[in-house]
C-alpha cells in the first residue's frame, strides 16, 4: 500500500536585501486593486521600483514565501514591516494564483512573532484591509480600530525579557 505524498507548505523566508528584486517582481505582479490594498494607492510602476529601493531590509522585517522556483524566483507572499522604534507599520500581499492557500496567515504569524521578539509593541495597518483583521484576530492578537490613520493598530505583548526589566 502506497501512502500518498503530503503537500510540503514551501517555506516563510526572512528576506535580506538580495531578495529585492524578487519583492520588486512580486509587487509590479499585483494588479491596480491589489496595489490599492497593499499600499492604500493605486501605486505606478516607478513607485514601487522607489518604495522597494527605499526599504531598509536591514532595519526591517521582510518575509516572503518564494514560488515554485525558488530563490531568485517570484515570490507567492511577501510581508514588509517597516520598523521605527517600538512601532511598525506592515504591508502585505499575496498574488491571486497563490491565494487561498494560508500563506498569508503564515506570513502574518512569522512577521509578528519575529516582532514580539524585537520588543515592537505595536503594528499599524494602513488600510485596515479586513483581511489582514480577520488574521490578526485569529492568531490571537488584540486590535484597536479608528476612523482616522492608521486605520488599526495590531497590539503585541511584551516579550518576557522586556516585562522582567518593567
């Protein structure tokens, strides 16, 4: 009797800056809609080539979950935290053929895990995509929504090591 062959979940990556042109390819994929709920705008072409160019992949928390071809290939989801002290505001995206999959919410839970662990204590979603709410709440994370900007802010415990110093 033969034991059918489980479908491996391809990998949630940190990305380093030698992944940008994968982010770039990743981001130019997504279409007017999906660019307005990435960004909040209908971003040009030119403007994500300067917002991929700008992110500080040192300071930041990018992950991404690579496509078939591995490594250098297109990238099915890709997460960006942009880190400004104990704040960050995400963007995330997941390109249509690669939805529906649960890579988002693997993305979502490695980005704000590696966050706790940073001593980030908050998250802003711009936009609010109720997506990105529906994902957070079920990975057990506490949100606060407004009217005004940010649209939510993604609560983060603090880490044991910070709550022992308080």
């Amino acid at each position: 009797m033969s034991i059918p062959f489980a479908r491996m979940a391809p990998p949630v990556r940190r990305l380093d800056p030698g992944w940008r042109p994968a982010i770039l390819d990743h981001l130019l994929a997504l279409s007017p809609d999906d660019r307005y709920g990435r960004f909040a705008s209908s971003l040009t072409d030119h403007a994500i080539a300067l917002y991929v160019t700008g992110m500080d992949l040192e300071r930041d928390l990018g992950f991404g979950i690579p496509g078939r071809t591995g490594p250098g290939g297109p990238l099915a989801g890709f997460i960006h935290l942009a880190c400004f002290g104990d704040i960050a505001e995400l963007g995330a995206s997941v390109l249509p053929a690669c939805r529906r999959q649960g890579h988002a919410r693997r993305l979502f839970a490695a980005a704000l895990e590696e966050a706790t662990r940073q001593g980030i204590r908050e998250i802003h979603l711009a936009t609010g995509h109720p997506a990105a709410r529906h994902i957070c709440r079920t990975l057990g994370y506490p949100l606060r929504e407004g009217s005004g900007f940010p649209r939510v802010r993604v609560l983060l415990p603090r880490p044991a090591a910070y709550q022992e110093r308080a």
